[in-house]
C-alpha cells in the first residue's frame, strides 16, 4: 500500500472537519504527531523527519468511510422530508450531550451536514441550541444515524 503523504493527511483531515488536535485524539496520538506528519519537514539528507506510519492510512480510511456512512444516511433521511431541516451542534458540550459516549467533535458533525445539505435542495440548518430555544424538543429536531457513530465510539 502506498504511504500517505502529508498533504492526503492534511486535505483529509480538513475535509473532515477535524483539527489536528481531533485527529490525533481520534486515532491515539498527539495533536503534534498529526502536526509533524503534515510538515513534510526533510532532515539535512532530504529524508521526511517525520514520516507517516503505516497504519495511519488505514485508520484514516475508516474515518473517512464512517463520514461517508453517515452522510449518505443524512442525505436520505432529508430527501425523506417534504419540507428538509438538520440540526447541528455549534459546541463540543452540545454534541457531546446528544450522542452521549461519542468522541467526534461537532465540527465534525459541521462537514458532515455540509456535505450533505449539497445533495439536497433547499435544507434548512440550524444549530441544536437555536433550534431549542425556539420551543423544538429533542426528539423533533435530532437526527441520529448511529452505525457510523457507534464505528467511532
């Protein structure tokens, strides 16, 4: 398989709406190992001081095959809707309160919605807290998609 480059890791990683601190406590490591896989810094010989260990890429594929998941149960899930809404999560707290045990940040859910709401026309987005304050329980407006989010528990 071939190694991941520091730029794959840095365009993925921000496609997924993750900073380097969320990638790193996603897959184990400090937010500093992601920072200097993604420097492509050389050493005095030319060589990748910091290289990509091997098993990152496939542990970056699963993420990205989680996001995939969830994106494509949310872009159903709206074209189900006659008139199609999504909440999301403007804190970590918030996210953290609606899918309780998860360890996905809530700009994680951000990328997630966004990419969804390009597949469907017209989605109304509002942030969980909004949404509440309006007078919505929970239950109206929560969306939950739990196979990709139990993948990353």
């Amino acid at each position: 398989m071939e190694p991941m480059s520091a730029g794959e890791l840095r365009v993925i990683r921000q496609f997924l709406g993750l900073s380097a601190d969320q990638l790193g406590a996603l897959l184990g490591v400090a937010g500093r190992s992601v920072r200097r896989w993604e420097s492509s810094e050389r050493d005095e010989h030319g060589a990748v001081r910091w290289p990509i260990p091997d098993g990152i890429r496939q542990a970056v594929e699963r993420l990205e095959d989680a996001a995939a998941t969830e994106v494509g149960a949310m872009v159903r899930y709206l074209r189900e809707m006659p008139d199609p809404g999504i909440v999301t999560f403007r804190t970590d707290a918030e996210m953290a309160a609606a899918h309780p045990g998860t360890r996905l940040p809530a700009s994680w859910h951000r990328a997630i919605v966004g990419r969804a709401i390009q597949e469907v026309p017209a989605v109304r987005v509002a942030f969980l807290s909004d949404a509440l304050d309006a007078g919505a329980t929970v239950q109206d407006v929560l969306m939950v998609a739990e196979p990709a989010q139990a993948s990353l528990r």
